[in-house]
C-alpha cells in the first residue's frame, strides 16, 4: 500500500475540486476516512488471516462492491452530511475507489481484489510507479521509509496538488465577473 495517509489524498483533491457547497466539511472528513479505512484489512496479518484470502489484506475492503458500497453509503448518509445525494455518493465511491486504484500501482505485495464479486483475483495495473509502504510502522524512519515517502510525493501527492490548484483557477471567475459556480 502507499502510506495510509496518502490515500486520503484524491478524495481531498475531489472536495477541492467540487468546492465546500458541494463537499461541505463532514462529507470531506468521512471521505478522507473512508479513503483510509480499506487499510483497516491489515489487522488480518496479525490474526492469522492469510494474504492471499479474500478476508485478508487488499482482499474484499479493496473491490468493486466495497467501492460501490461506499457509495451506497454517500447516498444514505448524505442529510446528515449535509450535502447532496449525488455530491456524496460520488465523493465515498471515489475515496474507496482511488485506494484500490493507488494500491494496484505499488511495486509489492499481493494486487488488491479489485473485480470482486466478478472474479476474485488479484490485480495489478499494467504500470507500478508507487513504491510499496512496509507493512511495519517502523520501517518507515529507515531509508526505505524515505524512497516510499518520495515516491508517493512525486506520483500521487503532485499530481494531486496539480489538479487541486488547476480546478480552483477553473472555478474561479474572471476579474470583473461573478462566479458561475461559486465555491
Ligand atoms: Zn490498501
């Protein structure tokens, strides 16, 4: 996986990009968690659950009905939210969606089961440039650490920074003109 906090950032970009009428701060703040809670899987390694299971990690949490689910989710959840049905069910989808996404581009471990309940391999994309997190926390002050933590920099949080900046300039009017979609 890249690091858990990593994966928050797409659903971030998505609530920049929509703007807080859109994506106000609770719907933000249950996307960005649901981005993260996939990971929860990884107790599995500590309870005897194998990797390959698709009770263990990347396993179910990381599939088509856990991102369809997730949308379920935006679509019931969102009064309380207080934001659209279609706003929300589109920003959980995308949170649970883009983990599986960014964990099918790492260079390790087992691919997520991406096509379940369709079929339960395991997949991968074609093109890998993240560097796979260690598993254990501590990992991550060694120099290993330091190359995941420039890898996801540069393929996911730059990238994602881009589009944020590049959709606020979109959305913001001309001088001298009112704003068509105000944020
Ligand atoms: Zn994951």
């Amino acid at each position: 996986m890249p690091t858990i906090l990593t994966h928050a950032a797409p659903a971030l970009t998505l609530g920049l990009a929509l703007g807080s009428k859109a994506v106000p701060p609770r719907l933000l703040v249950v996307g960005t968690a649901l981005a993260m809670a996939p990971d929860l899987d990884s107790i599995g390694f500590f309870m005897g659950v194998p990797y390959e299971s698709l009770w263990g990690h990347r396993g179910l949490s990381h599939s088509l009905a856990a991102a369809g689910l997730a949308g379920v989710l935006g679509l019931i959840l969102a009064p309380a939210l207080k934001a659209g049905r279609g706003a929300a069910a589109l920003l959980l989808w995308w949170a649970v969606a883009s983990h599986i996404v960014l964990d099918a581009a790492t260079t390790g471990g087992l691919g997520p089961a991406a096509l379940w309940p369709l079929e339960d391999g395991r997949h991968f994309l074609p093109w890998r440039p993240i560097r796979v997190a260690p598993m254990h926390p501590a990992a991550m002050l060694s120099g290993r650490g330091l190359a995941v933590m420039l890898s996801e920099l540069k393929w996911v949080w730059l990238p994602c920074l881009s589009a944020s900046f590049l959709l606020f300039m979109l959305r913001r009017p001309p001088a001298g003109r009112k704003n068509r979609f105000p944020r």
